[in-house]
C-alpha cells in the first residue's frame, strides 16, 4: 500500500503545466495527432482533423487535470479514436438505413482513396492505429502502448505484427531499399 507522502511527491515531481503552456502544447501536438488518426481512418483527413480539435478542446476543458499527466498525447489520441469510433458506429447505421432505401446515384458514391492507403486499409484498424502512433506521431512503444490502453508487451508484439504484415502486402521492392 502507498502512503499519501509518496504519491504527493511524485506528483509533485510531474511536470506542471498551465493554461499557458496548453497553448504551446497545442501548437506541438495537434499536427501530429492528426496525421496518426488519418492513417487510422484510412486517409480521412477531415474526420481526424475534427476528431482531434474536438479531443484538444476536452483536453482544454480539463487542463488541471490533463495537463498533470505522463503523456497528455497519449490521453487526447484516445480520445480523438474513441470520437472516431463513435462516428464509424453511427455511419453504419446510416449506411444499413441507406441500404433498406436502394442504391445510391453515380455521384453520390465515395471516391476510392489511392496509392499506399488501399494497402494501409487492409491491416486491422488496431494495426494501422499503433503503426501510425509509432512512426506518425512519434510515440515510444511505451506511450503507444498508453494510448491504445494495453501492456506495454502487447504493444510491442502489436506493433511487431503490423510490420509483418505491411511488408506482405507492400509491392515487392529493390534490394537495399526496404527498411
């Protein structure tokens, strides 16, 4: 059991951040985190950008509390996944809605992303979330592994699987040119 003077004294030691310093913080994270949700949303760029802005505005909304912890990165990522989600869940009800009423006209129907994002979209959402955590963002397997709410081990042995199977489905490339 923890006595009260130990957690006062490392929380003491966490960095204190104010109302100023989310401004800052802000302007550090935000590009980011957007880019690590585009790749978890398989090249919506608006829809991260907004999932973001909303997460950074609940992170202003509880700075004192936010601003305290270990990776505030980390706390805001999960939640601009977590409003990415919700907006997946009710899509498919719009989309089940749409298919009891028939198809829909040539113009309406959704542009097929292009390039590497196909590829992207065939690894689980999981995958594509710790991979651009990882090498978007810029996050330790550590703060990965905070973010995505799991074990350290278990981000590890994510991130690994996801390696794996990108280099199954990207194109074969020259000698000397594959990381």
């Amino acid at each position: 059991m923890h006595d009260r003077t130990e957690f006062s004294r490392s929380r003491a030691q966490s960095p204190i951040r104010t109302q100023d310093t989310f401004a800052d913080w802000y302007q550090t994270v935000r590009e980011p985190l957007v880019r690590a949700l585009v790749v978890r949303c398989a090249g919506d760029t608006e829809l991260a950008a907004d999932s973001v802005d909303e997460a950074l505005v609940r992170a202003l909304e509880r700075w004192n509390r936010v601003g305290q912890m270990d990776s505030p990165e980390a706390w805001t990522y999960r939640v601009a996944s977590n409003l990415v989600s919700r907006h997946y869940r009710r899509r498919g009800g719009e989309k089940r809605a749409l298919a009891r009423r028939g198809p829909l006209p040539d113009h309406v129907a959704p542009a097929e992303p292009d390039g590497f994002w196909p590829i992207v979209a065939q690894l689980k959402p999981r995958e594509r979330e710790a991979l651009a955590l990882r090498y978007v963002v810029g996050f330790s397997e550590a703060e990965v592994a905070r973010a995505l709410d799991m074990a350290p081990g278990s981000a590890s042995a994510l991130l690994s699987r996801a390696r794996a199977r990108l280099r199954e489905l990207l194109p074969d490339q020259p000698e000397g040119t594959a990381s």
